[in-house]
C-alpha cells in the first residue's frame, strides 16, 4: 500500500503572488539542468518580474541534479511540486524502506552531506500536492481524478495518475483504461452546468506535444530522453528547448501523442 492513499491534497494558493506577473510552468527537468538555464534565458526570465512554477520530478537520471535542486531551493519566485520521485527521496531521508534504484544518480551527484542537510528535507516537506496560480488554472505533477473536484483530490492520484477507470477506480492501467485527461471535468461539467471549466497543466507522462485535450496541457516533453524541455508561459503560449543529448534510455510506457480529446 503506498503512503498517503486517501490522504488529500492541500492546494497552495499563489493567486495574489502572480498579481501583476509572468508567470511560466515547467515541466520535470530531471536534472537536466543546462537545458533548464537555456529555456529561462528564452523566455527572457527573471525572479523579479516572473512567478516560476515547476512540475516537480527535479531529481533522478540526469546529469546535474544537485545544480537543479539548488535553483529550486534557493531562487525567489519559484515554486515547485510534489511528484513521485521527489516523494520517494523524501521517504528515503526519512529512512523509510524504499527501492533506491532509481535514486542512484541523486544519491551520488548530491552526496551525504547535502542529502542530510536540514534545509533540504525541510523543503521536501514543503512542496505542495496541487498549485492554483489563477481562479481556473492549476499545476498538480501527475495530474486529477476527473470524478472529484479539485479541491478533494487524494495526494497519490495528484503524482501517480496515469488513466482512469470510474468503475475499477484504478489510476495506472495502461493500454487497457483511458487517460485521465481523455475524460471531462466532470465535476463542473455534470454537477455543475454553470461552472467555469478548469485547466490543468502537469508532466510525469512524456508527450510530443502540449495541449491533449481542451483541459490538460501536458509538460514534460521527456528533456531527459533525447526530448524536449517544455514550458507554458502565460500570453505567450509553449516554448521548448531541445535536449543536448539522450542522458537515459527511454523505457517507459508513453502515450500516443494524438491522444482522443474528450
């Protein structure tokens, strides 16, 4: 059983910080962090004039992971999320039981005393689960059960979900469920007919392109695998650098990237 089943999600509210802002989501950087620097160069950022939102998945397979966490950590104006690898370090500081496999990389780049500064597990701690930077406009890593709204989001759906069934209720069923964002929001679209939609912007699956359905914008263009690392910028639409190289070999399942739009 993973931790935090049934537990929900606390929404971290910036709506009165991106007054007056840009504001830019990234998605997961897993360490590629020269590819980070040149997209923020792209997109003319700076800490003072734009409110920096990332999809989490910071950590694990690429080549400057420790330079990656430390920018997150350390810069104004950047907010990141929980997702499952950042979730899985912050189990493995607190000396829980878990596969360190996928860990390697973090654990050798970042070193001991860096791991077992305080700061760090303090931030761990501090990532939220969903983030609603404008009144219809949220950032969560994996993405929501379509069923519930926004608000009773369960923290594993939030850096887990992959597809969804509403019968089995099962959130990771690949090439048998649909995906999630293949689904209505059916919260305001049934409940609620005069409910404003919402938009959801995540990363944890890679997709060749952005926007999947009239709801979800998916941002993890898969930097780490030879891909591209993505980012929204409001008024300004995506922006992508391309990966200097291939850091892993990709294994993962991926979707289609001409999913059906719900």
């Amino acid at each position: 059983m993973k931790p935090n089943r049934g537990v929900i999600a606390h929404i971290l509210d910036l709506r009165m910080q991106c007054r007056g802002k840009k504001v830019a989501i990234i998605g997961d950087i897993h360490g590629c962090y020269d590819e980070l620097s040149e997209l923020l160069d792209a997109i003319d950022w700076s800490p003072q004039s734009h409110i920096l939102i990332l999809t989490g998945d910071l950590i694990d397979r690429g080549p400057k992971i420790r330079e990656t966490l430390m920018f997150a950590m350390n810069t104004p104006s950047v907010y990141s999320l929980m997702s499952n690898h950042e979730q899985k370090l912050l189990r493995y500081l607190r000396g829980h039981q878990v596969q360190t496999t996928a860990l390697v990389k973090t654990i050798e780049q970042c070193g001991e005393a860096f791991l077992k500064d305080p700061s760090l597990l303090k931030w761990l701690e501090s990532l939220p689960w969903i983030v609603r930077y404008s009144d219809n406009s949220y950032v969560v890593h994996a993405g929501i059960r379509p069923d519930r709204p926004i608000n009773r989001q369960e923290k594993n759906h939030c850096i887990y979900i992959r597809t969804w069934n509403p019968k089995t209720k099962k959130i990771s069923n690949e090439g048998i469920d649909p995906w999630w964002y293949e689904y209505p929001y059916l919260y305001s679209s049934q409940r609620h007919h005069s409910a404003p939609s919402i938009k959801i912007f995540f990363g944890h699956q890679r997709h060749d392109k952005a926007w999947i359905s009239h709801w979800a914008c998916a941002l993890d263009g898969g930097v780490v695998f030879g891909g591209t690392l993505r980012a929204y910028v409001e008024n300004k639409g995506i922006v992508e650098i391309n990966a200097k190289r291939a850091y892993e070999l990709d294994e993962e399942k991926r979707p289609p990237s001409t999913s059906a739009l719900a």
